[in-house]
C-alpha cells in the first residue's frame, strides 16, 4: 500500500510541476505581448507631430573682449515648437530646456547706439532648426530680437607671470629662461581696476622630475572676470635642460683695484660652480676675475679681506670661491 501511495503521490506532483510550468509560460508570453504591444503604441505616439511650448530664462556668455555686458534687458525667451515626438524627447533628454545659454562670439551683434545691442531670434531658429531637423516654419520665438546692453572698456597691455613649481632629475637642470608666449596679453576693464594690475598669473604648474625640454600650454587666471576681460586665455612656455656637471678653476687674485700694493696669501682662489655638460670645453681661466671686496673694510686695520667674483661666464652659476677671505700684506 505504501508503494502504491508513493507512486500516486509521484504522479500527482509531477502532474501540479506540469500545470505550474504552463502557468508560469503563460504568464511570460502575456508580459511579452504586453511589453511588444506598449512598444509599438509608443513608437507610434513618438512619431506623431505635437506642439509644445518653453519659456527660457537667457544667459549672455562670451562677450567680445572690447566691451563688458552690463544689463540683460530681454530676460527671457518663449518657444513654440511643432515636431515629431521623437524630436521633442531628443531635445528634452540632451539639452537644458529651463536655461538658454547665448555665446555671443557665434552671433551678429547689432549695435543700437550708445550702450544699447541686440541679437535677431531668427539666428537660434537656425541654429534650433539644424539641431532638431525641422522645417524654420515650424519653430516660434516671442521675441525678434533679444536686447542688452554692454559697455566699451579701456585696455591695457600686461605681462605675464609663470606660476611654476619644478623640480629636477639629479644632475639635470633649466638651460635657459623660461621663454612665455604671448610675453604680455591685452586685457581689457575699467581703467582704475586695470591702473592696479601688474601682471597676470598663470594657474599653478607643478612639474617633478624633469631632465629634458619643456614646453606645456598653461591656462590664465583672471583676477577679476567679473570687470575685466582678456585676449588671451592659455600662454606657452618653453625652455630647454640639460645635464649639468660641478668643476672649478684656479684664478689669480686681482688687487688693482686698491690703491694699495698688496700681497695676499694665497695669491690665487679656487672658483667653484656649475656648467652644462656641453659647454664645459668652452670654460677659460681669462673669463673669470676674482678682486679683493674691501666694501665696509678698513685695510690698514683688517687681517683679512674677503674676495668677490665679479667676472665670470654667463653659462656658469652657483659660483663660490676658496677661501672666502684673504690674508695679505701691505707692501711699502
């Protein structure tokens, strides 16, 4: 009987697994009618032509160097737009449709006089017509032209200053000086804030480990975007490396410039300093001239003298000289 029972107990399972597997593939084939039938009824409205309506609020940007913008007149903007739904959620998903930002460097600014410029609206429905690919008929703005006003500012020419931050491989080092260009940038503002500057700042510039030419484009920092504006925005600079090697050489010391007949001890001096690797062979002893620095010195009382280097290469630096100070004698 136990046997018996089991087997029917086997089959009526399987028989309720069987009904639940039809369930659950009716179920599956429902929800993917549905999901094929919502699908199509959406595509359809998608590719059905509506009208829909903005308001923008209109923000001026880029404004031509020459002139600051002082007063947005026409604050806002109302569209009308007659398109395919495929179009209208295009625009909504890639684009700001609560701001209308204007680069007034992409636009025929008309001046009105005095102070007073406009753009003509027929311009952004260009614009607006290319992006969204319907017929300029079908595109309304409430405003013909779009007013503001900008004031002429004085300029003035400023230099520019590197703001920068290297650090060197052993035994490497700058060549040259750092060459900028542009040198200096037309910036233009108010002549009394532009009477305050003296120069214009680079963004900081942090370079490790350098043992070869540098050139890097660096942004401008505008002290005041709010009153000035500038020509330029990025400056270049360039300079080259190389390696460098620490020598010296043994210079007599030069006394004729006292009035004095001095012997020191010693009569020569040892001139430390570095040089590039490639200009090594051009270092002679003659381009070097070591004297007696008797500045705040009283000779016929000092016991020493110190010594100064006041000739040498313009290819060398880091110079020092051996002893720092003399002994000498006074010879009558």
């Amino acid at each position: 009987m136990n046997n018996s029972n089991n087997k029917y107990s086997i089959f009526k399972e399987s028989g309720q697994l069987g009904l639940l597997h039809d369930i659950g593939s009716g179920r599956l084939i429902f929800f993917i009618c549905l999901l094929t039938a919502v699908l199509f009824w959406f595509l359809i409205k998608l590719s059905d032509v509506y009208t829909v309506n903005y308001s923008f609020k209109v923000r001026y940007e880029n404004a031509p160097t020459s002139v600051r913008l002082t007063k947005v007149i026409d604050t806002t903007l109302d569209l009308s737009l007659t398109a395919r739904g495929f179009d209208i959620l295009k625009l909504n998903m890639f684009n700001d449709m609560d701001n209308l930002d204007i680069n007034l460097d992409n636009y025929n600014i008309d001046n009105r006089g005095n102070n007073q410029y406009s753009i003509y609206t027929q311009e952004l429905i260009t614009k607006l017509s290319d992006l969204v690919d319907v017929d300029e008929k079908d595109i309304q703005l409430s405003r013909v032209t779009l007013s503001f006003e900008m004031e002429k500012t004085s300029q003035k020419v400023i230099p520019i200053k590197v703001n920068l931050d290297i650090s060197f491989t052993d035994q490497f080092d700058q060549y040259n000086d750092i060459e900028v260009i542009p040198a200096e940038i037309m910036v233009y503002g108010p002549s009394k804030v532009l009477d305050t500057l003296s120069s214009i700042s680079t963004l900081p510039l942090v370079l490790s480990d350098v043992n070869s030419n540098v050139s890097e484009s660096i942004n401008l920092t505008n002290p005041l975007p709010q009153l000035i504006s500038m020509e330029e925005n990025i400056a270049t600079i360039k300079f080259d490396v190389e390696k460098f090697t620490e020598s010296e050489i043994s210079i007599p010391i030069n006394s004729s410039n006292l009035p004095y007949n001095i012997k020191t001890f010693p009569s020569d001096a040892t001139v430390f300093f570095r040089v590039a690797q490639k200009d090594f062979k051009d270092i002679k002893a003659n381009q070097f001239y070591v004297i007696l620095a008797t500045d705040n010195v009283d000779v016929q009382l000092a016991n020493k003298i110190p010594l100064r280097v006041v000739k040498f290469p313009e290819i060398v630096r880091n110079i020092r000289v051996v002893p720092s100070e003399v002994e000498f004698l006074i010879i009558k």
